[in-house]
C-alpha cells in the first residue's frame, strides 16, 4: 500500500477527530483522539492509542456489526452521533 497521499511519521495527536482512511501513519502517538475509520484504505504500523475513541462509518461500521454477531459481544464501544467527540 504504497499510494497514500499524506503519509505521518512519528507524529503525535491529541485531543482532536483523525480520519484514517486514505492516510499513513507510521510509529504515531494519538492521545485523547477519535479515530474515524470507514473503508479500511490505512496503515498504522507502529502507532499506539492512548484513550481513544474508535468511530465506525459505512462498510467499517458493518463489518463491526458482522464481528459482534459471531462473537455476540461488542468488541468495540459504538458512538452515538449525540454524543459528545471530546470530553470536557
């Protein structure tokens, strides 16, 4: 997956909303982030996530569904669209 067009190294996020799709990032921090993922189209090799969020959108979202059916649990909290992004 070599076509990405904005590519993060060693780069560190916080407290704000990141859309994966599309993107690379390599050996990132996020911290107090949304992570936003809904086609799959990333890479994140080395990242760690520290309190964050994950928000499923489109075909993400339903295959987060497909994964709760065959585990009937949900391995990932899923977000309102009521509810606040960041906490105060």
């Amino acid at each position: 997956m070599d076509g990405y067009k904005v590519r993060h190294r060693n780069a560190k996020f916080s407290n704000q909303k990141i859309e994966l799709d599309g993107k690379s990032f390599i050996h990132c921090e996020f911290e107090n982030c949304i992570i936003v993922l809904e086609r799959g189209e990333t890479e994140i090799p080395g990242c760690t996530f520290k309190n964050c969020k994950l928000m499923l959108k489109g075909n993400a979202y339903t295959v987060g569904k497909i994964i709760k059916l065959f585990t009937r649990e949900s391995p990932l909290k899923v977000l309102d669209i009521e509810e606040p992004l960041f906490e105060k």
